[in-house]
C-alpha cells in the first residue's frame, strides 16, 4: 500500500494545536499498521456520498482526515475541524 500526503493536508495539519497533532499523527500509525485499514471499525471509517466515489473519512475527536483509497493507493487530502470540512 502506498501512502501520499498532499500539500493541503500538511498546511493544514500544522495550522492544529500541537496536541491535536500529536493525536492525528497517532491515529495515521495505526491506520497505516492494520492491514485492511478500511474496514477497521475501531478507526471510525466511513465512506462520503455516492457522488465522492473514492473518498472516505475517519475521525479524531472533532476533527476529520479525509482521504482517497484506489487500487492500495492512499491519498491523505485534507484534515479539519467537522464543522468546516465538508464545506
């Protein structure tokens, strides 16, 4: 599985409080050491709408990563508070 994180994600993790990093980069480690991370329920996944075919979120507290899973490819797109994430 190959992981790519995109320059909006890292912009915006570092805009987080450093213990809200902390806790995002922790939750990333575990989501990379399971295998088939996806269907993990204890890592809070869920698939977005229809019309966001590829994309899926899980959870950190109030805040959400967004990412896209496509053939073993992992694509970290952006991390934010669940107010604003979706906007």
């Amino acid at each position: 599985m190959k992981i790519i994180y995109t320059k909006t994600f890292k912009k915006s993790l570092l805009k987080l409080d450093k213990n809200i990093q902390i806790r995002i980069i922790e939750k990333l480690e575990l989501f990379y050491k399971i295998e088939d991370s996806i269907y993990d329920l204890n890592l809070d996944i869920k698939k977005l709408q229809p019309k966001e075919k590829w994309i899926f979120r899980f959870r950190v507290g109030k805040y959400r990563i967004l990412f896209m899973y496509f053939n073993w490819i992992i694509k970290i797109l952006d991390v934010d508070n669940r107010d604003s994430i979706y906007m």
